[in-house]
C-alpha cells in the first residue's frame, strides 16, 4: 500500500494545522511516502508523476474530497482506477481520524 | 513558459544505507519547507513502494556518507544535509536543471464530474474565457486552464447538473463535497443564464447594445450608461459569485458578440458533421431489426 500525501500548498482550503499534524506524524511513522506540493497544480500540468501514482496499484491518498481527487487525476489524463484506493479528507475530518485511517 | 507547463524537480529524502538517519524534528522540518516551497518529496523505505521515477529530475537530500546507488538512466544530483541547508540546495539544482520554477499562482481551474455531466455545453457558451473546448468526441473538455480567472466560480453556477468543480472553492458542492438533492434543488446552485439575463442571452445583449445605442444618441447620457453597467455587474457577482477582478476583465459586447458568432458557427458545424455521421451510417439489415 503506497502513500502519496498532499499539501495543498497553493490555497488555505485545508486546515493548517490539520496538514502540520498529518504530514509530521507520517513523517515520524518510518512509513514510506510521497509527498507533493499541490495535486491541482499538477493535474493542470498533466504531470506524468500522476500516471505513476494512478498506474502503481493500492494508493491511500491524503488530500481533500474523493470527488475533486478522483476526477483531477481524470483531468491529468490518468484516471484512477476503481478499486485499491482510499482517499482520506483534510478538509473535514481530523488530523487523529486521518492519521488512525492512513497509517492502519 | 505557462503556469502549466514544465516539471517540477523530484527530492527524495534518503535515509538508507550509506546515511545517517535524520532527527524526527529535522526531517519534518526539512519536508514541511520543500512541499511549501512547491518541491515534491519521496521518501523512500527499504521494502514499502513509493511511485517509480520518471522523467523528472532528481535531488537526493540527505546526511550522506556517499552517493547511494540510483538508476544510470535519471539525471539525479546529491546534496549532503550536513552540509547545506534542504530548500538552498533544491531551488539551486532546480535552477541547474531548469526544472519548472513556481510564481505565487493558485491552481484555479473547472474540473468536470463526468460522472453526472451531460453534455449539455452551457458552459462553453457560458464562459467567456474560452476556458472550455470539445475534444475529438465533441464531448465537453478543459482545454486552457491558464483562461480561467482565479476565484471565478460562475460556470460551475449555471451548470444545470452540479458537474463542475473547483477543487480550491470554499464551499460545497463545488469544492467537490458530496452533491444532495437540496443542493440541485437549491435556487443559487441551479442559475439559468437565460433567466438571468432576461430570455436568450445573445439576444437580450443585442437588445441591450441597441436600446443603449439609441439612448445613447438621443440623451448622451454617460452616467445613465455607467450606472446600469454598474446594476448589471451587481448582479452577475451576487448571483454567480463572480470576484470584482474578473468583472473588471469582462470582454466589451462587441467582443461577446463575436465570440457568440464563433459559438455559434462552431455548434452549427458540429451538428452537420454529426448529421453526416448518422447519413453516412448504412440503414439497418432486416436481421439486425430482427426480422
């Protein structure tokens, strides 16, 4: 099971300290992960870095709402695939529910 | 080179043999100012997956006691955290690789849900950025995203089926929240652009251009002019959301027409090509009526 982590850095949608709180207790957790700056940025970029994430099998994605993830990655041109991912929410929930959720 | 051009410079934050592990606190620290700064950082495990390399080029951060091993085929640079500060060195090696350097942009973009879109191309005719486009398949697509004005949620407003989003909008449904029954329901999600306007769009605006031409020339009367431009643009922000820097960017009529000619010449053609597909299509068999 991968990890990708992201930081939303272009907007203050997400909730500073939600963010500070999930990305240094996955950073403490020894799990392997990556981390990117804003997914919005790079659907609009059409990076190919979104294939390798969509194409590499079982993904917990730590961003915000499954519909904007899911259909940003369609964006990019790399639609994620129907099953094997987990997209956990900083927009809502906190950052214990999402670090219980991502690191299970 | 546009905002959505280029590839961003790849760090992984290597902590495997031939290093000394970073401190808890110095490795967030170290991640925390990369992703700020608009870096993407792997940080690779002995025997946990993380994304395969591609194309991008690479920045190895670490305490380094050597080079690690990596693929010959990546263009790949090391830098020793005992040695020189994480984020100096990265915005160096992304100088050195021309790798894509950030300004301050927000990712604002449309992003259909497919999944509820019909179709319908309101948006198309409604945007006036030409944000929108059709693909080979005449089926509705973002094609420049580089249009579309920060903060300026309004195509997602007359979109009759709640299919656009904008990730970074505060609100759902738009920011991709769940969509309801209330919110389709709900008379500000559901604008009709004809209603608002008053009747057919393009029509109303040629109404609109020559009552104000006529009047114009009868009472020479600017500040009648300035004031309905005024109640109009009121109302446009109030319904549809529309930030004040983007009514300020509004195209003049005359460009609105024209791109409505355009709209319309395009939409003409794609109905002929479609009556030419069903035309060119042979009449069923008799077996395939099933007769």
């Amino acid at each position: 099971m991968k990890i990708l982590y992201c930081n939303c850095t272009y907007a203050k949608v997400v909730p500073k300290d939600v963010k500070q709180d999930v990305l240094r207790q996955l950073s403490d957790s020894g799990r392997a992960f990556d981390a990117v700056a804003d997914l919005c940025d790079m659907s609009a970029r059409k990076d190919p870095a979104l294939k390798k994430i969509a194409d590499g099998g079982c993904t917990k994605i730590v961003a915000c709402y499954p519909r904007a993830v899911k259909w940003l990655f369609h964006a990019a041109g790399t639609p994620l695939p129907d099953e094997g991912i987990d997209v956990l929410n900083m927009r809502v929930d906190s950052a214990e529910h999402v670090v219980k959720e991502l690191l299970v | 080179m546009s905002r959505t051009e280029g590839r961003n410079l790849r760090v992984i934050l290597y902590e495997g043999p031939g290093s000394t592990p970073l401190d808890d606190g110095d490795r967030y620290q170290v991640l925390s100012s990369l992703l700020d700064n608009g870096f993407e950082v792997t940080r690779p495990v002995a025997g946990q997956e993380v994304a395969p390399p591609d194309d991008a080029p690479v920045l190895v951060l670490g305490l380094l006691d050597g080079e690690p091993l990596v693929a010959e085929d990546h263009e790949v640079h090391f830098r020793d955290l005992a040695q020189v500060n994480a984020l100096d060195a990265a915005r160096e090696v992304r100088k050195a690789t021309g790798a894509r350097t950030l300004d301050a942009w927000k990712p604002w973009f449309p992003v259909i849900d497919f999944d509820r879109c019909t179709n319908c191309m309101q948006c198309l005719t409604f945007c006036l950025f030409d944000v929108y486009g059709v693909d080979t398949e005449q089926k509705i697509t973002v094609q420049n995203q580089d249009n579309c004005k920060t903060d300026c949620p309004a195509c997602s407003r007359v979109c009759p089926e709640v299919a656009i989003l904008f990730p970074k909008y505060a609100k759902g449904p738009i920011n991709g929240d769940e969509v309801r029954d209330q919110d389709i329901q709900r008379e500000a999600m559901k604008v009709d652009i004809s209603t608002l306007l008053g009747g057919d769009l393009y029509g109303s605006l040629r109404t609109r251009q020559s009552e104000a031409r006529k009047r114009f020339s009868t009472e020479r009367d600017e500040s009648k002019a300035l004031l309905e431009r005024k109640r109009c643009l009121g109302k446009l922000k109030k319904e549809l959301d529309i930030p004040d820097e983007v009514l300020m960017t509004l195209p003049s009529a005359d460009d609105i027409e024209e791109r409505a000619a355009r709209a319309r010449t395009k939409l003409a053609k794609r109905q002929a090509r479609s009556q030419t597909v069903k035309d060119a299509r042979p009449a069923p068999s008799e077996a395939e009526w099933g007769i």
